[in-house]
C-alpha cells in the first residue's frame, strides 16, 4: 500500500474544501481500502466523511423516497418505507455482499464501487480503465463475466453494484453538493458508459460529494422485486440480473419499469422491454414476448454469449414473480 494522509472531516464545509484540494472521500471503506491493498488505487489524501449528517432515510413531500449516502446497506434493506414502498431496493441490498460488509457499506459508496473484472484488479494486466492507454486485456482474455451491452473496445467491464439496478430501473435521481452548490443528476446520467475514456466513471466534477439517492413517487400500488442470477448462492456477483416495478390498474400495466445488472458496463435499463408491457394485460405470453427484447443492441464476446439467453430467462422469471403468471 502506498503512503497516503488521512483526515478525518467535522462537518460538510470542511469535507468539501479536502475534497477540492484532490482528497478521496471514504465512508465505509469496503471497496476502496481493498483497491489501495492491490495498489490498483493510489489516493494521497483520505478524507473520512462517516461524520457527516448522509444517515436518514425519508419520504418526500411528493410520496418518494430520499436516502442518505451514508445509510449502511443493512440499514437501507431494513428500514421500514423501503420495504413497504420499494421491495427492489430492499431486495437487491440483501442480495450483495456479505453481511459483514452490508453493515459496513454505505449507499453512496455502493454506487461508486469499481468493476471487479479480474484485470483491472491485476495491476500488471492491460486496463484503460486502471491506466487509460494501456489496451485492454480482457478482450481477447477470458471474459465470461464481462458485459455484452454498452462496450466499446476500449472497455467491457461490468458495474458491480445490484442496488444500482434497483435505481436505475425507479430512474432515480442522485443528489450532490460540491463547491458551486447543490444540483441532481438522472440516476442514467450518473455512472457513465466507458466509449474511450473507461477511466471516468462517473459525472461527479471535483470536490463534490453525493448527499442522497431518491426514488421518484410512483404509482400505487406498485408491485416490485429483484433477481439474482449467480455462480452460487452467497457472496457472488451477478451473471444477471433484473429489477422490475409493476403499476397495474384494473387489470391492465399502466406502468413498468425495468433494468438488468450483469450485462452492462453500467446497470441497464430496458426501454424496450417496458414499452412493450404497457397498456397490456399481465400473462405469460407477454412476458415471455416482452423478454425477447432484453438484449436488443448486445455484444457478446468470445466466452459470455450465454449471457444472451440468461438475461432474456432472468427477465421473463422475475416479471412473472412480480406481475403474476396468468
């Protein structure tokens, strides 16, 4: 591990001003102290925010939902408004990580986690994303896990992070306060598509700080649920994934909101899978129909074509756990 200092931050102003001078924010840690230990990640500075007043979880005037940054995971799945209101999230939390680490892990931090592709955690591989420029190794390497939407040849590593899946499929929103102030960016606007700069990640501008992630209100009832589709059954990433949130009213789906995680260099909404269930009556036929539209535009590499026909599966399964099979 390289030398780095570390501070530990009082309050919000004073988080920010180490942030503007190139200071790392850390909270739980879980990912980024890992990274530092490969030397895949080198910060100088260390600026602790675990202080910082990110810890509530409300409803909004609106009806939606505003989770603080530093909400642990464990807390998040467990509050009450999140698993009467949105199951998914509570879901897709319960389904990462070890429980040791979703009582360790923040909201916030989990959006921001890194790919785990083995080759940009080998820091004598080939990665753009680790060292923009330096090619990328698991293109011609061994790619099962890797993602077959949303690639570009400079990188097709996954996002990791289930919970992600779970907000992009609600199209929420995430809050940030930096040094001009507060602004929100569309959770789709947030984690970027590599196209040849991998190595941004996200659109955070410097020094600034998530504060929240919210959920939209959304019509009620609103029937929702996550699936994970892994190697095995504890402490694994996902193959794939999918996130579904049903509005139907007399008998009809007035709304549908899907996304996939697993696939895509960043969690992957499905437009073209909601467009077709709405205004439609929930079945087997539709969801099966509505399925084959899950990997519209993927790209699959030597050893992940698999991941075409377990996406479309993965899909069809949960609308028929959520909407219901007749």
């Amino acid at each position: 591990m390289h030398p780095f200092s570390f501070t530990k931050a009082a309050d919000t102003r004073s988080a920010l001003a180490a942030g503007q001078r190139g200071g790392r924010y850390i909270a739980g840690g879980t990912t980024l102290v890992d990274l530092m230990r490969e030397t895949v990640e080198r910060p100088e500075t260390l600026v602790d925010i675990s202080a910082l007043p990110l810890r509530k979880v409300t409803v909004t005037e609106r009806g939606g939902l505003r989770i603080g940054a530093l909400v642990r995971m464990a807390e998040a799945a467990a509050h009450p408004k999140v698993r009467t209101l949105y199951p998914v999230i509570s879901q897709a939390l319960e389904l990462s990580a070890s429980a040791q680490l979703r009582n360790m892990a923040t909201i916030g931090g989990n959006i921001m986690q890194r790919t785990r592709c083995t080759y940009f955690r080998d820091v004598t591989a080939a990665c753009n994303k680790r060292e923009p420029g330096s090619g990328c190794a698991a293109l011609e390497g061994f790619n099962r896990t890797h993602a077959i939407l949303g690639t570009s040849d400079d990188c097709v590593a996954t996002h990791p992070s289930d919970v992600a899946v779970a907000f992009a499929a609600l199209e929420a929103r995430v809050h940030l306060l930096g040094p001009d102030g507060e602004r929100s960016v569309a959770f789709a606007d947030f984690l970027l598509r590599p196209g040849s700069t991998p190595n941004r990640e996200q659109s955070l501008k410097k020094g600034e700080l998530i504060t929240a992630v919210e959920i939209p209100a959304l019509a009620r009832p609103l029937k929702s649920g996550y699936l994970k589709v892994r190697d095995r059954q504890s402490y694994e990433f996902a193959l794939t994934s999918a996130a579904v949130a049903l509005h139907v009213r007399g008998g009809v789906i007035r709304e549908a909101k899907v996304a996939a995680g697993g696939v895509g260099t960043v969690p992957w909404k499905l437009p073209a899978v909601e467009r077709h269930l709405i205004d439609e009556r929930p079945s087997k036929v539709l969801w099966t129909q509505a399925a084959e539209r899950a990997a519209d535009g993927a790209r699959p590499l030597e050893h992940n074509h698999f991941k075409i026909e377990l996406l479309k599966r993965t899909v069809e399964r949960q609308l028929r756990i959520v909407g219901g099979t007749k």
